[in-house]
C-alpha cells in the first residue's frame, strides 16, 4: 500500500513539525531555566561559554532557513509562486522560474512599494519614539550593525514565507499572507522567554519592533508577492532602528 504523502498534505505536516518543534525548544529551555541544583549550574556554564553564539545561531540557520529548504529542494512540496521566490530580472528565463513574473518594470514598481512602505514605518516609529523620549520612557543605547540585521532579517523572513505558504495556497494571498503571519504570531506568543523580554526595556523595545517588522513585511508581500524585497526591507529598518543595548543611556543622550 502506498503511503506517501501528497506535496498538499505533506507540506502541512512540515509546518506542523515547525511548529511543535519551536515550542518544544521554548518550553525545555524555560523549565531548565526553573530548575534549581545541577542543570541550573549547566544552564549557566552554557550561557558563559564563548562558543554559544555560533551553536546557537548555526541552530537558528537550520531551523528558519534549512527547514523550508529541505521542504523546496529536496522533497518539492512547497511552491516558488506562494513563498514569493521572483526570478531576478536577468533570470526570467530559467526553466523554473519562467511562469513568475519577475521583468524589470514589476522590480521598479515594488521597489517602489518598498521604498514608501518602509519610509511611512520609519516615519511611524520615529514619531513614536520620540513621544516616549519627551515622556522619559525612552533612554537606551542603539547599536547598528548592518550584519546583525541581514542575518535576523533572512532567518525570520524565511520562516515567515515558510508559515504562510500553506496558507496562501489555501485560502488566497490576502487572508493566507495575514494567517501565517498570525501563526508565527501564536508561535511567539506561547514562549515563555518572550514574555520575560518583556520586563526588560532594551529586549521588549526590539520585541515590539520586530512585530512591527513583521506587519511591515506582510503588507510588502501583499504589494508584491516578492520575498526578496521584504529581506531588504527588514534589513534596512532592522539597521535603522538598531539593537538596543541592556545599559540605559545618560538623559541627555
């Protein structure tokens, strides 16, 4: 009896997978960060090792970006068209792309939507923070680094285009792109660490900035259907708005 799975079936057993497996890092990482006694004395060995950063972010890569590259590439069950893949202008002609449009007057028109897009959120932001500046709510060191958001940028991006393609092929463009943005909401939202950012003001300022990348990106796609586009846009907001630094800056910063 055959027993594969259909690319349609199979590609919301991926997602699932995606899914349960995010929560399952979240909710471990945070009961072993309750314990007391040999794991807690693990847990913080871990945290000062000087190799953490590489196993972490290495882990990060295979999660957001390796996973929906194995459903693409190696089992085909994800479709270019629904993940917003557009041929580059001088690529138009390459067998598997050609049916996406992807000529140099779309490139122009949704770089245009980007650029005005990604103006009125920065222009949002600006104003928003300011606001909290004059109330004295805001005084925290940004750090920009242009590496630090091309990495986040890609590894979110990626797994956002991922959630919302089984979506997208279900339901439409409109409510699928919002659907699997709501998922990667939902995700977010039962992990624990997220909550605890949120009593901190430098990580809770790059939390609420990163939903505000995420609505932004979404609305991009919707204008476009281009996920290479909204890479740059988170790229170029996440170095704009920088990282917060844990130390807050003098008043008259």
């Amino acid at each position: 009896m055959n027993t594969d799975l259909a690319p349609w079936e199979e590609r919301w057993v991926w997602l699932g997978g995606s899914v349960l497996l995010a929560c399952l890092v979240a909710w471990t990482g945070w009961a072993v960060r309750q314990m007391g006694g040999a794991p807690q004395r693990w847990y913080q060995a871990w945290r000062r090792w000087h190799g953490r950063p590489w196993i972490e972010q290495t882990a990060r890569f295979l999660y957001t970006i390796g996973v929906p590259a194995a459903a693409l590439l190696w089992r085909g069950v994800l479709k270019e068209s629904a993940l917003g893949l557009q041929p580059f202008p001088w690529q138009s002609d390459a067998p598997l792309i050609a049916a996406l449009p992807g000529g140099w007057d779309n490139w122009l028109r949704d770089l245009l939507w980007m650029l005005a897009l990604g103006a009125g959120m920065a222009l949002l932001v600006a104003a928003a923070g300011r606001t909290l500046k004059r109330a004295g709510a805001y005084r925290l060191t940004l750090k920009h680094d242009g590496a630090v958001a091309l990495r986040e940028a890609a590894f979110h991006e990626a797994h956002w285009a991922f959630y919302r393609e089984p979506f997208i092929l279900l339901w439409g463009t409109e409510i699928g792109a919002w659907a699997g943005a709501f998922l990667a909401l939902l995700e977010a939202a039962v992990n624990p660490a997220c909550w605890a950012r949120l009593r901190d003001p430098a990580a809770s300022r790059d939390l609420v900035l990163r939903l505000a990348l995420g609505a932004a990106s979404t609305l991009l796609f919707l204008l476009t259907q281009n996920f290479w586009l909204t890479v740059l846009l988170d790229t170029g907001l996440g170095w704009w708005w920088g990282i917060a630094h844990p130390r807050a800056s003098s008043p008259d910063a």
